[in-house]
C-alpha cells in the first residue's frame, strides 16, 4: 500500500462487520484480485484499463452491460468478460463488484449485488441526493458490504499531507483551503485533513460568474481561446470547535491548464501550503521544508516516467508501491483503492471507505450547493449513518 498513514480519516472502532469476519474464514489472500464492473462508461473503462496495467495485483472478473452489441465490443477493445447481467458476472466469482453507472442507478444497482451477498465498491456519490442517501442507508447500511470509491485522500500529494497532519508536525489542525476538485472529493479531503467525522456543519456559500478561457476539456483541445461563463463556488464550512474550511471550485477546473489546484492546511504550530510546511524550529525560528517528489524518466533516466515517493526532512512518507505499471498520480490513487477494497474483501484489511463516509461527504456536498444557489445558511445535522 502506498501509506499506511493516509487511511480515511473517521472509520469507527471495529469497523470489520461480521460478514468481513465470515469473509476472513475463507479468505485465500493469494492471486490477482478479481473485481468485476456495472456499467461500460469512461470510469469503467478506467478499471479495465487499470487492471491491465498490474495484472498481478488485479484482474476484472467481467463487465457488465445491457446490449449484446456493446457487450461485444467491450470483449473486442477490452479484452475482458462482458455480461447481460449481474446474475451472469456473479457466476465468474468476483470477489467485489463496482457499479459505475448514474447517480441515480447506483442505490439500485448496489442494493442489487448486497441482496446477493457481495461486498461492493459504489461509485461516487452513493446516490444522487440527501433522500437518496437515507434510503440507501436504510436498505444496505447495517449490511457492512458497502464501500465507495474516493480515492481523492489517497493521491500521492494529499496523502503524504494528511500522513504529516496526523503526525502533528503542524500541530492541530484547524483549517482547510480547497481548490482543486468539486463536491464530495473535496469534502472527503476537508474531512479527512481535520479529522472531522460526523459533526453538524454550516455552510455558506456563493457563486459567481465570469469569463474564462477554457482550452482543454475531456473531450481534448479545443483551439478556442474564446473567454465563456465560468462558475466559481465559494464556501465557508463552520465545523465548530474552531475547524474551519472554505471550498473553491471553478467549472471545470481539473483540466483547465488556466486555473491551478492547491491546498493550505493551517494548525496550531505551522501550516502547509501545497508542498512546502512552515513550522518552529524553536521560539524565534520558523523555517520551511518541501516535500518533495522522485520523478524517474526525466533528463537521462530510464526507468520509466512515474513518481516514486516522496520526502520530507529526509524521510520518505508517502511511496509508490505499484511501480513499473507507470500509472499517474490519480491512477495510483484508484489501484491503492481497489487494492484495499480487495484485501477488506479477503478479511485481511479494515474498511478502505465506508459507505457511511460517502453519505456524508455528499450530504455536505449538497449542502454547499444548496447554500449557493439560495443565498442562506444551511446547516447539516444527525443522520442514520452517524452513529
């Protein structure tokens, strides 16, 4: 794994439910691990793209989709198993299955394989809004089959500063500066950075409009420099206690090469802002450390371009532990996640990301964008899952 330390923050004490224990018994621990897909979308192409990359560590078991003529493209293009049916991928025994579908299908779909008895990896968001999130809860919560696919708090950068936070090299945590990724990724890292679990938030937000280039999309370059609408949302999270974050997003603003990402974490005896952590040395000496990255493949470098650690104060903490498979940063994070998922499901790790840490990353997630679009405070409260 790639850091111990970098483990969703907020997982309760005992978090291995019985159907992991039943899990453990029979749990083999050897081989590839063998997951299968819901749905033939970009995300699952990601997976089987993935899976190909390390056909050590992971093997997709079967995709599923429903229409013959897809299915046998996905055969042809993907080289992997396609199904009409989630009957049909759970006959090739995968050991946990992932629908990556709609919003709206996703509780389906999920609450389909969790009738069946197989633990599952839901996309993100578990269900499309908060009425959506309780009813989920209510039909699969108490099953502890269910996991959700954040991988966001296990990309090379964010872990290695939550390994720091948690460490205490800047004493307590006591906010959070976002703007990098939309919704409940960006909750998920807010939450998992202060150590936040299942407290009451208010949130207030605004957003605003205004023109931006926007020259590359997922869809490639545009040759457009043309300034359009953009969306920015900005918010305020009030966690009490005196934890605070506020939330910067801009549409599109993972691809677009105008508008960066970054982070500032403040605490109680420094702060880190992206990759250099201010701290005291001793009562009149603060002084800076980065963190820095071993990139291979540059310059004369052979061995391949990808990242390797990185360190900080001489000390490595965060590792690549999949090297060779050249994956990205966000690759990495994903592997780390499907691996975790995997050894959860052989009863030989604790819950990667439970379902109840989903619900509430998206609930808070809603909250921003109600806040936004009304111009009023809303504030979270209790829920099913916060017990």
């Amino acid at each position: 794994m790639s850091t111990a330390t970098a483990e969703p923050a907020g997982r309760p004490e005992g978090a291995e439910d019985a159907q992991g224990a039943e899990r453990a018994e029979g749990a083999e621990g050897t081989g590839p691990i063998r997951f299968g897909v819901v749905g033939t979308g970009w995300r699952s192409e990601f997976f089987a793209r993935l899976a190909r990359g390390l056909p050590d560590r992971l093997e997709l078991a079967g995709v599923v989709t429903r229409s013959a003529e897809r299915a046998a493209r996905v055969r042809r293009e993907w080289g992997v198993p396609a199904f009409l049916s989630v009957a049909e991928l759970l006959a090739a025994e995968p050991e946990f299955v992932i629908p990556s579908v709609p919003w709206e299908v996703t509780p389906e779909v999920t609450g389909e394989l969790v009738a069946a008895g197989v633990p599952v990896l839901a996309e993100t968001p578990p269900a499309p809004d908060a009425a959506g999130l309780r009813a989920l809860w209510e039909q699969v919560g108490a099953s502890g089959l269910v996991q959700v696919a954040e991988q966001y708090p296990l990309m090379p950068g964010h872990a290695a500063r939550i390994a720091l936070v948690r460490e205490g090299v800047i004493g307590t945590p006591t906010s959070v500066q976002v703007s990098s990724t939309h919704m409940y990724h960006a909750v998920s890292l807010i939450r998992h950075t202060l150590g936040v679990g299942f407290e009451p938030v208010t949130v207030t937000a605004r957003a605003f409009t205004a023109p931006l280039a926007d020259p590359l999309s997922p869809k490639g370059w545009s040759d457009d420099l043309t300034p359009k609408d953009a969306r920015t949302t900005l918010a305020l999270l009030d966690f009490g206690g005196g934890r605070s974050a506020l939330y910067d997003f801009t549409d599109n603003q993972w691809w677009n090469p105008l508008r960066s990402r970054r982070m500032v974490i403040r605490g109680s005896l420094g702060e880190i802002v992206d990759e250099t952590v201010v701290r005291m040395a001793d009562p009149r000496t603060p002084y800076e450390t980065p963190l820095v990255r071993r990139r291979t493949g540059l310059d004369l470098n052979l061995e391949g371009s990808e990242v390797r650690h990185i360190t900080f104060d001489g000390r490595v903490v965060w590792r690549n532990d999949h090297t060779g498979a050249h994956f990205s940063e966000d690759d990495l994070a994903v592997v780390e996640l499907l691996c975790r998922t995997g050894a959860w499901a052989r009863g030989a790790a604790p819950e990667p990301y439970p379902l109840a840490q989903g619900c509430q990353d998206h609930l808070i997630a809603l909250a921003v964008e109600e806040s936004a679009r009304t111009g009023e405070a809303v504030a979270t409260g209790d829920e099913p899952w916060s017990a």
